[in-house]
C-alpha cells in the first residue's frame, strides 16, 4: 500500500480546521453536518469514504465503523534535539481490511 505523506507550516486557526473537516467527513453520513454549497442550498454529504488531502496530493479511505484510535506526544530531550527540543503530537487511526463490509480502498489523486 502507498503512503501519502507532507508536512507544512499552517497556523493553529487553519489546523483546527483541517481536523474538523476531517471530523466531519469521517462521521457517519447520517450524522455529519448539513454543508452550505456554493449556491447557498444546503446538502449532507453521502458515503461512507473519506477523502483526506495531503499537500498536493489526496488519499480516500474507507474506515470501518470501529477503528483503533491512537494519540502519540513526543517531547524529545533537548540534549538530543539541539537547544531546544522538539514536540509533537500523532493522531493514528487503524484498522484491518477484513473489518471493512466493502470494499477497501486507498484511492491516490
């Protein structure tokens, strides 16, 4: 399978954003948020596949209903990472093709 993989520099306002996009998108399509569309009419968005953009390129999943969920923070030792150190934090989400009633893709665009 293919990873897709970036990094970029975003402030905490447009990070926050992207999660809830996420969020959103990964909720069950009866659940998710009713989207305003360009023409202002309102609609909810269908499927059960998530779409997720990763710089240039875009990745879409299809995660069963339960999935293991995990949160990693690193805060490496300064004595290794220069001066100040780096943090971070991972959010994974993981789960096995079997569990998937249909079919189980990673579409890269």
């Amino acid at each position: 399978m293919a990873d897709v993989s970036a990094e970029t520099e975003k402030t905490r306002a447009e990070v926050a954003d992207y999660l809830r996009e996420f969020a959103d998108e990964l909720s069950p399509p009866g659940e998710r948020p009713v989207e305003n569309d360009q023409q202002g009419s309102s609609r909810t968005p269908d499927g059960g596949k998530v779409t997720v953009i990763v710089g240039n390129e875009s990745a879409t999943i299809n995660p069963p209903e339960t999935v293991s969920f995990g949160v990693e923070v690193d805060a490496d030792d300064s004595l290794l990472g220069g001066p100040t150190g780096e943090r971070g934090v991972t959010f994974s989400l993981n789960w096995s093709s079997e569990d998937v009633e249909t079919d189980d893709e990673l579409d890269i665009g």
